[in-house]
C-alpha cells in the first residue's frame, strides 16, 4: 500500500499514511502488481499521462474528496494508460483539453483480468475514454474495460468510443452534453484482438432493432 497526501513530500517513503507522497505519479513510479495507491482527499495536480502499471490499484478517499487535474504544460495529453488488471475508483477526473481520460496503455497486456473503473466522474473538454483493441497486446486474454457506476461530462465530444474488437461492460454509467455517449465502430480489417477489425453489441434489458447505419432510440424493458 501507498499513500498520497496534499501534505506529502516525494521525497517521503509513501508507505505509511504519515509519511506519504505527495504525487500519484511517484507513488505509480514504484508501485508493482498487488500494490494499491490510497490518495487521501485533495486537489491533485498531476504529469499527464499517467500510466498504471500491471497489476496496481488507485483508489481515493472518494469520488468528490479526491480531485486530478493535469500541469498547464500537460493539459492536452491523456490521463490515465491503463494495463491489465488494474483498477481506478473513487475519484474525479478534471481540466484537461484534448486527450481521453483512460486509454489502454501501448501493448497493453490484459491476461487474468480487464482494467476496472468504479465511482469515477470525469469532466472534461477533451473526451472520457477510448477503447481500442489494436492497443492490447496480441497474447492478451481479452480487450476489454469494465466500468461500473462512472460520470462523463463531455461537452460537445464523445463520452466513450469503442472500437477494433474491444469487448465493454458499461453498468450504471451516465454521460451529459457529450456529442455521442457512446460511439462503437468498426476499425481495419488487420486491427484488434481478434484481428478482424470488427466492434460487436450485444444489448440486454432492451426493446428496439436496428442496422448498420441507423440511429436507434431504445427504451429500457426493465
């Protein structure tokens, strides 16, 4: 376990809540598989990206307690490159420009079990999340997010985009003023996990058909 604190020093050991760092990005520099990094309530202004290493947990005090930011000199980078088997919760996301909030990692590989995002808000001028299967590793299990009771505020831009064989879980999740909450399409035919390119829904609890080229309003049976 390692803690961040407002009150921090990188220069600390981070391994105790009275001795923390005072930066994600130290704490994701020396975290390995297993490890979790705590971040106590603050204000968090970070080095964009941040990539999460195999295996490494962030979890914040709480979704409105615990605020990200990126430094003036990043703001138009994404935030956070996922690998597998990590896991984000418990925090906002805010104040970059261009880039995703989450992103697989480059040759990310997912082996045991997908990147999981629970209790998360972003808001953003730049775009919530893109999933693309060309990004994870050949060997992988699976190309695949779980996100679980996450915000996007997306201002005229695409909340979530899916594509090039990604497989998404997406529960109670919630997107505002993005162009499209979420936009799921094709890629190459040479890209993706499984290599043919192709983004597949499956939907449950619906009513409603459509076909490729269509744009579709369904309404809940539940």
């Amino acid at each position: 376990l390692y803690d961040v604190a407002e009150s921090g020093s990188d220069t600390n050991s981070g391994d105790h809540p009275q001795d923390p760092y005072a930066s994600i990005t130290k704490a994701l520099s020396v975290a390995t598989a297993g490890d979790t990094v705590h971040v106590f309530p603050g204000e968090y202004q970070e080095i964009f990206p941040m990539t999460i290493p195999v295996g490494v947990a962030i979890k914040g005090h709480s979704i409105r307690s615990v605020n990200i930011s990126p430094t003036s000199g990043t703001n138009t980078n994404d935030a956070f490159l996922l690998n597998g088997e990590t896991t984000v919760s418990d925090l906002t996301i805010k104040d970059f420009y261009n880039g995703y909030a989450f992103k697989f990692a480059s040759n990310a590989s997912v082996t045991s079990r997908s990147p999981y995002l629970k209790n998360i808000t972003v808001i953003t001028k730049g775009k919530g999340v893109l999933a693309d299967g060309k990004d994870v590793a050949s060997g992988s299990n699976e190309a695949s997010m779980l996100f679980h009771s996450c915000t996007f505020i997306t201002p005229g831009v695409d909340a979530a985009t899916f594509t090039n064989g990604v497989r998404i879980e997406w529960l109670n999740c919630f997107s505002y003023f993005a162009n499209k909450g979420i936009s799921a399409y094709d890629g190459t035919s040479s890209d993706g996990k499984y290599g043919d390119g192709k983004t597949r829904i499956r939907l449950s609890g619906i009513s409603g058909t459509f076909t490729a080229g269509n744009t579709v309003t369904f309404t809940s049976t539940d």
